[in-house]
C-alpha cells in the first residue's frame, strides 16, 4: 500500500484552487496578526503604568493610560473586522471552483467509474468536504497560522519580562506539543472513517428517497430503517470516538495552562517578594499569559479542524485523480458526410476488474450495419445485446477490436461529435427535473419547435400537451410522476430530436400497452426510413421493425439474417423467438395513459 502523504502535502494540492485567493487570505492574516500583537502591546502599556506613575504615586497618568489601552482595543477590533471582510469572501470563490471542478469530473469520467462508486459518496464530498475545506481557509488557516506566531511573540514578551518565569512558561507547553503529534495519527484515521461513514449513509438515504414506491409496495419501511438506523449507529459511535480524542487533546489544553499558571504565579510571588521582579513586571507578565492563553487553547480545534480538511481534501482527490480511460484523441478526426454505416470489427469486451477466467462479455462480434438499415438485436438475457449497444456511444470502450462509423474509429471522434451522430434510448427511461421540453431537447438544444413536435408525435406523447403547463411543465425529480410508459415515450422522442445519423434503441417501447406500442412502431418507420438503427428487441413486434435481424448468443453474434430466413434455419432462433412470444402473452402490469 502506498504511504500516504503527510498532512501538509495533502493540504498543500488545494493550493491549485486557493491560488487566486492567497493575496486576501494572506492580508487577513497580516490583518490578524497586527490585531494579535496590539493585545500584546496592552500588557506593557500596564507595566510601565504601573511600575512608572503609579509607583511614585502619580495617578493623573491614569487617565491617559485608559484612553491608550482604549485606542489599542479599538484598533485591535478593527483588525478583527478587517480579517473577516478580507478572507470570508475568496473562500466562497475557492469553493465554487473546486464544486464546479468536481461536477465536471463527474460528467467526464466514464460510466464504469460510477458503476463502482455510491453516490452518496460524491455528494458528501461536493458539499461536506468542500464546505469544510471552505471553513478551514477562511478561518482555520487564518487563526492558526497567526496564534502560533503570537504564541512565539508572546513567549518572547514573557521571557523578556522574566527569563525565569518565561522558561517555565515553554517548558510547561512541551506535552501540548508532544500530545499534538500524538493527536493527529489517532484524529486522521477516526475523521476519515467519519466522513466515509457520512458518504455511505447518505447513500442510504437517497436510494431509501428513490426507491420509496418498492419500499412502501412490499412493506420493507421497517427493514430500510433497521439498516439506516445500524448506519446511524456506526456513524454515531466513530464520531463520539471523535469527539474522544478531542476532549482529549482539550484535556491536555486547558489543564497544561491552569498549572502553568499556578506555578507561575507562585514563582513570580517568590521573585517579587525577593525583589528580583517588579510589581509591574508580575501584572504584565501574567495580563500576557492571559492574552496567549486563548492562542493556546485553540489550538486544540484549529488542529482537529486541519486534519478534518486533511480528509476532505483526501477525498476531493480520491475523486479528480481517477483515471479516464474514454478521452478525446488528440488529434480528432471528423465524419464529413455522415452516412449512418455502423461497423462492428472483431469486437471483445470485458469489465477491467474481470477475473482472468471470466470469459469477455462479449466475445469477437463482426456487425455491419448498412445507411438507412434498422437491425435488430435478439437474445437470450445475458447474451450481451445492451453490452454492445452502450459499445456504440462509448459509455464503455471496446478491450479489443473497433467500432467504425462511417469508416472512422469511434476512438478516433471526440466524444462530443460521436453523440451528435449517434443518440441513444434506454430501457430505463431517466428523465431529469426539468421542464419536457428541455428534457426532449437534450440532444438538440437548439432545436425548432416543429422538431419538437414531430419527435413528440413519433413517439405518441401527447399527454405532454394535457400536463398543467404543457411543455413547460416541469418533470419531477427523476421523472417518477410519470408513468414507465410516460417516461418511454419521452426518452424516445428525446432519441428522435437529436436527429441522428445512427438510432440506438435498447429495448425502448417495453412498458407501452400493445395499442400504444403499435402506433409507435408505425410512426418510428418514418424515422428508420432514413436512419441506421441498431434495437435491442424483446417483443417479436419490434422485431418486425428491423430490416435484418442479429442473433447474439453468448456474447458473439452468430448469425445474421431477415426475420423469415432465421426462423427457417435456426433452431435456436426459433427458440429466443418463442420465448418473446411468452413474454408478449404474459398480463402486463402497467397500462400507460
């Protein structure tokens, strides 16, 4: 396992973001500092007062020493105020670029990357951590930079006022520092696992808020909260475990002080009483311990404060860092005329984290896909049909072989030009919370209003006209006020506005009733007319669509053909088609509106 980075390098990587920032956090801190040593100044304005006319008995100097200190106080305010003003601001702009930064991973980064990560885990770290990291340099950074340099300055007013005193003063403060030490390998671990913990419960949540219709439907409430609560729990126990070694530390920060003190205040008695400190030499000294004693204590919070940003920014870079393995080539190429040609060499694909054994999903697939032909993809479930549908947008990159489109590798496209000559309809219609227009015109944003309507009246939703605010109605979260059917239909016409030059269609019309279905299919041949497609098929129905159909089995297609060719040479094509008749005859659950 590699060592991982010390707390001030892993920091010291959000530098890259905080860079425009520095020169208001640096003024805050100087703005601070001055605020810091004017306290410091205070004590000695009272030791020559006190030493000087009060002494000799003079106390019409009070008077001027009041409006002194006054001064000072106020200025020391102002300073306070000013290092808000100055550093309250540019952390909100370090956060935003880091937020904005991290969403943008998020939407290049390959579909394999969250096929592995909860996304409870990324929303945790776009706004816990980023808020943490947010804190920690207006505030954290800030105070602890300039108490550890006051607590500096402050130990040499006090071993200026009395060696002696000042001397115990530091050695009294050398267990602070080695419990410091101590404190940050047992803090690091403890806030890591927390804020992972935060990440996987959060996780929970949102699949228990999406799933709330099959939770409610089969009556598993009390499992989901069973689960939730023992995540609680775990959460619960890793922060008092937290909050443990922080009462530790603050243990440490408050006793060490109060003993100090004691001690300093018997040995500063002692000395004044044998004359080797002055009366106003003891007031100043122990008015500076008390100055330096809030730097002292805070520092307990300001270390467990940095290693908890220690963590975010761990976390933040767990995520930049991933690798993408589907990038734009350097050098793009382009497909002039897109003709709709869909070529299918010698392709193989496997999951990266595949054991060795694990024969490739799919395994040596030649397709070719004619302009303006519709083909159908039939098999048996696991045979790979949606595998090399999602081959063809490069959701997933091929392990071997290539896909061409019009005689260029897809590899060779930015990704960006691919998905213009290429759209894609799921069987899982996800639709976004936006209004239906904008969600139909994804893929053509800057679409006509007549292309809008002829998508919609492709794919037979007119309902969208019936909705409270027509095409300005706004979809709810993940579409789910919709019926299945509904949101087929959508994602379909969504498909069909983009105007592809290649239709990619897995198994879109699924969750339609057999009216709705059969008015579909005849408005989508208008479509396939003049657009190459490529149908994952599950009803015989659709597979009535296609100009040829490609029989997969076991991840390689083994046979290509019409419809009547393939039922009149194979047996096992005559079999997947049977069992899409079963399918087809079983109730369907679902009549959409």
């Amino acid at each position: 396992m590699p060592k991982k980075p010390s707390t001030a390098r892993a920091i010291a990587r959000i530098y890259t973001y905080a860079r425009p920032a520095m020169p208001r956090i640096v003024l805050g801190m100087i703005a601070a500092l001055a605020g810091a040593l004017v306290s410091l100044v205070i004590p000695q304005v009272l030791r020559a007062l006190v030493d000087g006319s009060l002494s000799a008995g003079d106390v019409t100097a009070i008077g001027p020493a009041v409006v002194l200190v006054l001064a000072l106080g106020v200025l020391e305010a102002v300073m306070v105020a000013l290092r808000r003003w100055l550093v309250l601001t540019p952390g909100t702009h370090v956060e935003a670029r880091m937020r904005n930064d991290f969403y943008a991973k998020l939407q290049d980064l390959p579909v394999a990357f969250h096929d592995r990560w909860p996304s409870g885990q990324l929303l945790s770290r776009m706004t816990a951590d980023l808020g943490l990291i947010r804190r920690w340099l207006a505030f954290g950074i800030v105070l602890l930079v300039v108490n550890i340099v006051t607590i500096g300055v402050g130990f040499v007013f006090l071993v200026n006022i009395s060696w002696m005193l000042g001397v115990l003063f530091m050695v009294c403060s050398i267990p602070l520092w080695i419990y410091g030490f101590v404190f940050e390998s047992k803090y690091s671990t403890v806030a890591r696992r927390s804020q992972d913990q935060a990440g996987d419960l959060a996780t929970t949540v949102e699949e228990s808020v999406h799933g709330i219709r099959v939770l409610k439907a089969f009556g598993r409430g009390k499992h989901a909260l069973e689960n939730f609560t023992k995540q609680a729990e775990q959460l619960r126990g890793t922060e008092i475990e937290k909050a443990k070694a922080i009462a530790g530390i603050w243990l440490w920060l408050l006793l060490v002080p109060d003993i100090t003190f004691a001690l300093s205040l018997f040995g500063g008695v002692v000395l004044a009483a044998n004359g080797v400190l002055s009366v106003g030499d003891l007031v100043a000294f122990f008015a500076t311990a008390t100055v330096l004693r809030w730097p002292v204590e805070s520092i307990g919070f300001l270390l467990s404060m940095t290693f908890d940003t220690r963590t975010a920014a761990d976390r933040f870079f767990d995520v930049m860092d991933e690798e993408n393995t589907i990038t734009d080539p350097q050098t793009p190429s382009t497909v002039e005329r897109p003709q709709g040609r869909l070529t299918f060499d010698a392709v193989h694909f496997r999951y990266q984290d595949s054991p060795a054994r694990v024969p490739d999903l799919i395994d040596g697939v030649d397709l070719t896909l004619e302009p303006g032909e519709t083909m159908a993809l039939v098999g048996l479930t696991g045979s790979g049909k949606t595998t090399l549908t999602a081959l063809a947008t490069r959701l997933y990159d091929v392990t071997g072989g290539r896909i061409l489109l019009d005689g260029v590798d897809i590899r060779d496209l930015s990704r960006q030009e691919l998905r213009t000559h290429i759209a894609m309809a799921f069987e899982d219609a996800t639709l976004f919370s936006a209004s239906v227009r904008d969600n139909v015109m994804m893929g053509r944003p800057h679409g006509t209003e007549q292309e809008l309507a002829e998508a919609l009246e492709i794919a037979q939703a007119h309902f969208v006209y019936d909705l409270p605010n027509g095409l300005d109605t706004t979809i709810g979260e993940e579409g789910l006020s919709l019926s299945g059917g509904q949101r087929q239909r959508l994602a379909l016409a969504r498909a069909v506005a983009a105007k592809p030059s290649v239709l990619v269609l897995d198994d879109p019309l699924s969750a339609l009733d057999v009216d709705t279905e059969a008015l579909v299919e005849a408005a989508l041949r208008t479509v396939l007319a003049s657009t190459t497609a490529l149908i994952v098929a599950h009803r015989p129905s659709t597979v009535q669509l296609a100009d040829r159909v490609a029989l997969m089995q076991d991840g390689r297609v083994s046979l290509v053909g019409t419809h009547s060719e393939l039922l009149a040479t194979s047996e096992h094509y005559r079999f997947v088609i049977s069992s899409l008749d079963d399918e087809q005859d079983a109730p369907k659950l679902e009549v959409t509106a």
